[in-house]
C-alpha cells in the first residue's frame, strides 16, 4: 500500500533525533523523583533511534530482598502484548506452508475455524480478523472473570467456545469498544493456523528468532529474575504484593495481557517493529476505527501535551504528537505499567514499564516518562516537565482505602436465606452467596481470588463488596467499587432473589440461580440437541399413549 502511513519509515531521514542516547544527570533526576512521588518501587526502559538504542533499570524489582532492577529484569508489559498476538498473526499469515490465504486481515474466521460460532449469524458469518483485532465487534467486555481468576482446568478453547453468549452493546463495525476477550480469540485462532498454542508460537516463530532470550509469558513457572507487582495505599504507606493474583488471573486469557520482557529483549523487539516491517505488517497498523473519546483521558489529566489519537489500529492506538505520528499502546495488569510508543517518520521506539503501583497512578507516571524522554532525549528540546513540577502535573491520585461508612454495614441483613445459594453466569463462573451465622454475615466468593463480605448500602437488595486479601489490595476493588444487586424475589422458591448484578465500574453483569458455569461446558448446539431429544421424545410418548 503506497499511500500507508506507516510507510514513511522506509522513506524518511533522521530530523532533529540525538545521534547518541543518553540520559542526562537531569533526566535521571527526574525519573528518580517522579518514582519517588508516584510510588513506584522499580522500573524498566528501552528507546531505539536509528540503530542506537538505551536501556536502564531503575529502583527495587523485590522490596522483600531489596534485588534492584537491571536491564534483564523481567516486567510484564499488560496490554502491550496486544501488539505481539498482532505480530505472531502477522508472521502466520505469512508463512507459505500454512494453508492460509496470504496476509488476508479481513478472512473470516468461520473459514478459519469452521466451529466458531459468536452472537447472532451476522458476526458468526461476517467476523474477521480485522475485526477482533481493531475492538469493533461491539460485544460486552467482561473483565470481572479476570480479576476473580478462572478455574485452571478451563481452556481457552472452551472460554472461546462461550463468547457466543456475550451481549451486543453496539452494531457490529459500528464503534470502537475495547475488548480483552477478542484478543484471547485472537490467540486462539493464532492457535488453530499454527497448530500450536500461543505460548509455544510466541517464543518459537517471534521471541527466539529475534534473540529475546528472556521473554516470555506468565504461564511459565521458571521465572528468573522477574520483578514482583505491587500496590501502594497512601493511608498506610505501604506496598502490597500481588503476585498471587498476577499469576493466576492471566489464564486463559494470556493474549490479552501477559507476556514478560526485559530492557535488554524489548531493544530487539522495538529494532523489529522499526527496521523489519514487512507489507504485511504496515497493512495491519493502518487505521480501522475511529475513538471518539480516544486521547480525552490524557489530554484531560496532561494538557501541557501536543498529543492526540483518536484512532485505532490492530493492537495499536494511532495519532500524533509535536505534530509526528505516533504509534502507541499502554499495559496496566494488577500493579505492572507499561506504555510503549513509536514513532515511524524519526525511526524512533521507546518502552517504559514499572511494577507498581498499578492502576491511574501508574499509567500517569508511564505517559509523563514517556513524553518527557522523547522531548528531551530523543527530539532534544525543552520540557515543560522538570524536577520541581514532575509530581504535580497531574495531581497526585489518592490511592489510598477508604475508612467504611459508618452507614454501611454487613450486620442485620433481613432475611438473609433469600439471598444465599449459588447463581451462575456462562463466560464469568458463578457467585456463591453463604450467610454465616457466628458472624451474622454474607460471605460470598467467585472464582480462584475473589472472597469477601457484603455491606449494606442503605437501598433494598443492594450491596457493596469488601474484598478479602489479595483483592482488596487492587485499586479496582479499593473503595467497594464492587456493587451487588438482587432480583426477581420469589415466593414460589422460598423467597429467595433469581438474579444477582454485580456492577464492576462502567459494566454490569447478570447471574441466575438455577444457572451454573459447568452447564455450558458442552457446546449450547449440544444442549439444545438434548433439551429438543427430551422435548420430542415426551410429545412422542404423549402421542402413542393417545393412540394406543
């Protein structure tokens, strides 16, 4: 495609780029500081200008054994994976011994997978690629399942096999809705052409044939040298560790989210991205879809920043900053940050990622690094950023718990049986309420991490949720943000509620009694077979008892 915007790379010179990276006294000082205010235990960074590149490791990659952080310490990068699933099908769709159609973005993935079944038959028949990767499916993402961490004995093929119950938010190609769950069909569909699993593909077809030795994803147990996620509460001055959660809420959604790099392995990746771009490759980071509201969240909280980008690639967000375009993407995954930005005119790639605190803190630190090392080292002009403003442009975020509303309270719930018992979702799992007597509480559980009690708001039917550790230590569960509300009360089942929503910050999701995960292990095709078998077969029965 000649007229590809990402093009300019083979083109264009090097203008205004430092022949020799380094970073200054200056420039040290203020990561250091900004580190220091924005809690961030350790971090790690890669640039590449031309064929120079840096790398350096900054702060504590263990708190417990104070291990600092050099160049090979393994971080994980969140989101940023995106851009390896893109890479890895890239590298597929290549590949002349496979029997696919040459670098075709928009195959259908029913000519992939010929199971593959989604929502309704428009999507099932017409959903491409493109689609999945670009986030404009326009399907419900559910990250609830993520945070309380899936049964390990649930494969991604099966996860897969349940997208079909995903509700529609908006028209199919309508708008951009950002969708983890359409990288891990991606993933699998990466599966299925290279008849291997991503983990394996990722290593053998992109990691080791570029000399990233280190890298890897979290499913592997023999982690070395791997930096410990934490977070930070302001109240107590203290850092979490939450590594029990990291490990085990990646699976199966690994494609999403979770492969780890060092300083030393992300030079190779960024040289990649920037001097081996192949046709295939510049077809794939040309923009799809518009983000209506793509760079208000940045510019809101930075407005000292020439950046905009309202549009998106596959696995990358498209803009431009001090006029150059700019290919970039964040990662946030339970006390791991990342932000990785290229940008193709000045053949330029930085990546910069942390270990906590997770959450807006660390993505705000992430952005401000980022941008401030690319004025100062890469493009050599003045900052508005410097030692003095650093931790005040934006406003440092309370990240701290909060103190429970004296209101609120998990004691003398009327009537707790109508609400105990077992309600179950198709893609999430289910949610066990209990109500403990010795306590006079609701307990109740979901998944591998998610425990806690349930507080009362002071609405009928509706609860909060105090998480339990390890959860309560994530920003996503601090403050009660989980809410609980209970319906449809019957008195044909004991007064007991058939629906329970839990609303996880922008999204709600429906669970029903009666209902459980396991019920849709088989194929619903199967189901439907059987409940149709024992339909028909009982008006059969009803007919010849009629005639004989």
């Amino acid at each position: 495609m000649a007229h590809s915007i990402y093009f300019i790379i083979v083109l264009s010179a090097l203008v205004n780029v430092s022949c020799i990276l380094e970073l200054t006294p200056k420039a040290e000082s203020v990561i250091k500081r900004l580190m220091t205010c924005r809690h961030m235990p350790g971090m790690s960074l890669a640039i590449v200008s031309g064929m120079d590149n840096l790398t350096a490791g900054f702060g504590i990659a263990d708190l417990e054994t104070n291990r600092a952080v050099d160049i090979d310490t393994l971080f994980c990068i969140g989101s940023v994976t995106k851009s390896v699933s893109v890479a890895l099908l890239t590298d597929l769709l290549q590949d002349e011994k496979l029997n696919i159609r040459n670098c075709d973005w928009n195959i259908k993935l029913k000519d992939i997978w010929k199971d593959f079944e989604s929502t309704d038959h428009w999507r099932t028949s017409e959903m491409s690629l493109k689609d999945i990767l670009s986030h404009r499916t326009g399907l419900e993402s559910i990250e609830l399942g993520n945070f309380a961490g899936y049964p390990t004995s649930i494969t991604r093929k099966e996860l897969v096999r349940r997208l079909k119950y995903l509700k529609e938010l908006y028209p199919f190609r309508d708008r951009f809705h950002y969708n983890n769950l359409m990288y891990m069909l991606a993933g699998y569909v990466a599966e299925v052409i290279g008849n291997s699993t991503w983990e394996d593909l990722i290593n053998t077809r992109l990691f080791r044939k570029l000399g990233m030795v280190s890298s890897t994803a979290f499913y592997d147990t023999d982690i070395k040298n791997l930096s410990i996620p934490y977070t930070f509460d302001a109240n107590t001055k203290k850092y979490s560790n939450v590594m029990n959660v990291t490990r085990v809420t990646f699976h199966p959604l690994d494609p999403a989210g979770s492969v780890l790099t060092s300083a030393r392995d992300m030079v190779k990746w960024l040289k990649y991205k920037i001097h081996n771009v192949s046709q295939c490759y510049l077809e794939a980071v040309q923009p799809v879809v518009f983000r209506e509201n793509g760079d208000t969240f940045i510019k809101n909280l930075f407005p000292d920043l020439d950046y905009s980008s309202k549009l998106y690639a596959m696995g990358w967000g498209v803009g431009t900053y001090r006029g150059r375009i700019i290919y970039t993407h964040s990662g946030d995954i339970y006390g791991y940050s990342a932000i990785q930005v290229v940008l193709p005119e000045m053949q330029v790639a930085l990546h910069v990622n942390s270990n906590g605190p997770g959450g807006s803190e660390g993505f705000i630190a992430m952005v401000r690094i980022a941008y401030y090392l690319i004025d100062t080292v890469i493009m050599n002009i003045e900052s508005s950023v410097n030692e003095t403003n650093v931790c005040t442009l934006p406003d440092l975020i309370d990240i701290s718990a909060d103190e429970p509303d004296p209101y609120q309270t998990p004691k003398d719930v009327p009537n707790p049986h109508s609400y105990t018992g077992s309600y179950g979702h198709p893609i999430i799992g289910d949610f066990y309420i209990k109500y403990l007597e010795e306590t006079d509480v609701l307990q109740c559980s979901l998944g591998i991490n998610l425990k806690g009690v349930l507080y009362k708001t002071g609405i009928n039917d509706t609860f909060t949720l105090l998480a339990s550790p390890p959860l309560n230590d994530l920003y996503e569960f601090k403050n009660r943000a989980l809410k609980l509300r209970f319906d449809d009360k019957s008195p044909n089942n004991g007064d007991q509620y058939q629906t329970l929503n839990v609303t996880v910050e922008w999204a709600t999701y429906t669970f029903r009694r009666g209902v459980s995960f396991a019920d849709f292990n088989m194929a619903s095709g199967l189901l439907i077979s059987c409940k149709m078998f024992c339909t028909i077969l009982t008006i059969n029965l009803f007919i010849a008892h009629l005639l004989f």
